[in-house]
C-alpha cells in the first residue's frame, strides 16, 4: 500500500538527514566552510492514467500535483513524533480511510485536494528533500546572503 511505502521512505529520509547530513552540516559550519543552511522538502505526485492525467492537463511522466514545503523536523523528538503519529485527520469524514494509520506524507496527499479516485490512482511519489547551503557576506555594512541550493536527496519509489 502507497501508506506503508511512504512511511518507510519518510523513517528513510528523515534517518539520512539526522545522522549524516546534520553531522557533516555542523561541522561544515564548525570548519568555516558555510554559514548557515536550510532544508526544504516537497512531494511530486504522479499517475499513469490517462483519464487523471488529462484531467490535470498533464503528460504521462507529468506531476499531477506538487505538494511543496513538506515538514522536515530537525531534531530528534520533533522526528519521533513527526514519524509515529497517525496524521489521519478525517476518521469521521471519509469512511474508506477510517481506520488507516496515516503517515506524513500521504496526510498532505489527503490534503492536497485531490479526490479518493485520483488517490487511488496514483502510480509514483517522489520525495525530494534540498539543502540550502549559506554563506554571509559583508558589503558596504551590509549584509547579503548568498545561497547555493543543491540538490542532495531525492528519492522516487
């Protein structure tokens, strides 16, 4: 099921960034290299229907919606709450997902407006995580940020 699958990804994604990404970033920062980073996540969803796809104006490969700023919490305890909670906020409202233990990720598919039908219908998830890498720098007492957004985890299932 799409749940289970995106909820291993999450656990996947979330253990990446926590116990490698957050180390070599702190220490980057430690060393000089930068000042500063951001993390930005988002989802990209996509189906090979082509009855969804022509409904969403879109070609086959095509996203059929894009969900941007995805939580991505840093620490541990966010993480672990993040992770283990059931994120199903429509228990009384959608008898078909009742009784189904939400994760993250498929709670902000829920939520992104598309119909049971198109849900259903969904054939890939992409999960794209982004760090920002920043660097101050000083001009005329001023200060300017400078970002360079790489591209450092993205996973398609």
């Amino acid at each position: 099921m799409l749940n289970e699958k995106l909820r291993t990804e999450e656990k996947s994604m979330y253990a990446y960034c926590l116990n490698k990404l957050l180390p070599f970033i702190k220490d980057s920062i430690i060393q000089k290299d930068i000042d500063d980073y951001n993390f930005d996540a988002d989802l990209s969803v996509f189906s090979k229907d082509k009855a969804i796809n022509a409904k969403y104006d879109v070609e086959e490969g095509d996203s059929i919606i894009e969900i941007g700023h995805w939580i991505l919490p840093l620490d541990k305890e966010d993480q672990e709450f993040f992770l283990e909670n059931d994120w199903n906020e429509w228990r009384n409202g959608i008898p078909e997902i009742k009784h189904l233990r939400l994760c993250y990720a498929m709670h902000a598919i829920w939520e992104s407006g598309l119909s049971i039908e198109d849900i259903l219908e969904i054939d890939d998830v992409w999960m794209n995580m982004r760090v920002d890498f920043q660097s101050f720098i000083k001009k005329d007492d001023q200060e300017q940020l400078y970002a360079s957004n790489i591209k450092y985890f993205e996973k398609h299932f």
